[in-house]
C-alpha cells in the first residue's frame, strides 16, 4: 500500500452498522486502522485532539446521527483550516436528493447509500478500500 495505511474514521450512531463495517474488513482483510465516532461532536474531537494519526485519513460519514449531524459536522470540517481537505465518503441510509446536493457542495468524495444486504455491503467496503488504496494522498 503506497504510503502506508489509510486512517479510517467511521462516524456512525449505528452499533450494527459499526459491526457491519468491522465486518466487512475482516471479512475483507482491510488491515486500515478503524476508528469509530458516534457523531460529528466526537469525530471532530477525535480528528482534532491527535486520536487519529494524521495524514492518510478517510471519513466514511453517516448523515443522520444525534447531537451533530452529517451535513452539520461537513460544514464545520470544510471551516477548519487544518481538517478541511480531509476526504470525506457519505454512507448512509439518505437516498433524499437534498442531503446528496448539501453533501456536494460541501466537497464529498463520493455518496453512497447503505446497501440492504451484508455481501452487498462487504462488496461496497471492497471497492471503497481498492479506490482509496490507489488514490495518491498526503
């Protein structure tokens, strides 16, 4: 893997959701660090107070969650000068035009909506983790 692992940040309220990702790299062999925050508060925090080694970070980014949704923790992102190039991959339940074009403007790398299915699921984790593998980041 060019310049070592990708740092993966999950922000996900979901608990099996969460299992489902842990699953699917496991199932997978994604070796890539796996971090977990149950909303943007506490992805912010993590991506802030050094709990994710920086450089080489992905956020894979639900949209409906407690406290701080997704679309609120994007615009907070995209105005921190040290976190607003951080690439950002929707994942969520959402298939409402509005939350894909709030989710554009505010430069994601990609909208995906969660497939019904675990092989389904697996499968998008396995193209996710080979895009990312190949893409050239700092």
């Amino acid at each position: 893997m060019r310049g070592g692992p990708l740092n993966v940040l999950l922000v996900e309220d979901d608990e099996v959701d969460v299992l489902n990702v842990r699953r699917a790299f496991e199932k997978n062999h994604i070796t890539n660090p796996l971090f977990v925050a149950g909303n943007g508060l506490e992805a912010l925090d993590k991506l802030r107070g050094g709990k994710i080694p920086k450089g080489r970070r992905l956020v894979l980014l639900d949209l409906n969650m407690p406290r701080m949704n997704g679309i609120e923790f994007l615009r907070e992102l995209r105005s921190d000068r040290d976190l607003s190039a951080t690439p950002v991959v929707v994942l969520t339940t959402s298939n409402d035009e509005r939350d894909k074009i709030d989710a554009y403007q505010l430069n994601v790398a990609g909208y995906l909506v969660k497939p019904v299915t675990f092989s389904a699921f697996a499968e998008l984790m396995v193209a996710l983790n080979k895009y990312w593998t190949l893409v050239e980041l700092p």
